[in-house]
C-alpha cells in the first residue's frame, strides 16, 4: 500500500486463487487444471497492461506496488495452504498463536539488527490505541482463527476465492475514506474487472463442474 495504494494492493490480492491453483494440486495432490493455467495467463497480462498503462500516463510509479502486492498474494496463498494441512492435525487457536508469537519474534529482531527503537518511543494517542487494538483483536487475531477454522470443512482455495470478494467493496471503501489518492484511470478498472471476471468465472465452472459429479 506504501509502495503504491489501496486499490492496486486490492487487485493483486485477488490474484491469489490463481496461485492457489497451481499450488493445491501440488500439496493435495490433485490434478492441474488447464483452464486454471490459461486463467493465470490471462491475469498476469492484465496487471501488466494495467502497471504499464499507468507508469506512461500517470505521475505515479505504481510498479514497486504491484510486485509487493504480487508476491504478497502468492505467500499469503501458500500461508494458507500450510495452515489447511496444520487444521488437521492443530487447534486454530494454536496455530495462530505460534504463527503470531513467530512474526513478533521475527520483526523484533529485524528492527533490532535496522536499530529502531521507534516503536517503543513513538507516543501513541488513546484514539490510535483504541484503533490498534481493534485491529489486533477482531481484524487481526480473530477473524484469523475463524479462518483457520474453517479449513476444516472446506478447501483452501475455496476460502480464497471467498477473501477474493474484498477487492470488490474495499475498493468503493478506499474511494470512499481516502479520496482523490484511490481514483485511478480506466485501465486500471479494466484490469481489475478482467482478474474478478476470472475469479468468479473460475467459481462457476468449479461448482458445474461438482454438480455434474452428483
């Protein structure tokens, strides 16, 4: 979001399902989709066409976004593919615990080794506090454990395509609560219409398909 804005960090988020469909057939042993493939194609050439259109015509370099968004999707992707293997055998409320205690630990030492202290100094307002703690709580922690838990009765690449539904009304929020930086051009909203296309069309031909099997 730093690198570029909302809007561009939503889109690559939805690229996640695509990596989910080359990845789950590797850890769960199931057979690659072509269509998937030609999905994948079809949304890389999108955020191309949508990261080139707005380097030449616009005063923002949006490229150094959709890279962090990119790679993003793809661990976050394989975060929870892992975490759909560990369900089976851990409690979610373990797993989120060792996974949170482990990112503590590994940004801690990160800042100690870059010697910022910052975090500990910087004054924090009872308003930010309240805000903090909100999304550590609700948006973080426990909105994580329910997700974990609900890889007990579905998929993994089911629950991305449900999260891949965010883009859609953060997007409009994001237009909403931040104005002008959030406004991009046309092809950008091309783009994005393109990689959701391919979301919900991918959906559709997964649920025909299960039908045709019953």
């Amino acid at each position: 979001i730093d690198a570029s804005n909302v809007s561009v960090a939503l889109i690559c988020m939805s690229t996640g399902s695509l990596f989910s469909a080359f990845l789950e057939p590797i850890f769960y042993k199931r057979k690659i989709l072509y269509y998937e493939i030609i999905f994948g194609i079809i949304a890389i050439l999108a955020l191309s066409f949508m990261s080139y259109d707005a380097n030449t015509n616009n005063e923002n370099d949006y490229s150094l976004g959709y890279i962090y968004g990119i790679l993003s999707a793809f661990l976050g992707t394989l975060f929870t593919i892992l975490n759909g293997r560990y369900i089976q055998k851990l409690d979610a409320a373990k797993i989120t615990m060792i996974e949170m205690f482990g990112g503590v630990l590994i940004v801690t030492a990160y800042l100690i080794y870059l010697d910022d202290f910052s975090v500990f100094t910087n004054t924090v307002t009872t308003v930010d506090l309240t805000y903090i703690l909100i999304l550590a709580t609700i948006c973080t922690a426990g909105i994580f454990v329910w997700m974990t838990e609900l890889m007990r009765y579905i998929k993994p690449y089911s629950l991305i395509m449900a999260i891949n539904l965010e883009p859609i009304y953060s997007i409009i929020l994001a237009v909403i609560i931040f104005g002008n930086s959030e406004k991009m051009d046309q092809t950008f909203y091309i783009g994005g219409t393109i990689i959701l296309a391919l979301v919900f069309l991918d959906t559709y031909l997964k649920n025909k398909k299960a039908k045709n099997k019953i």
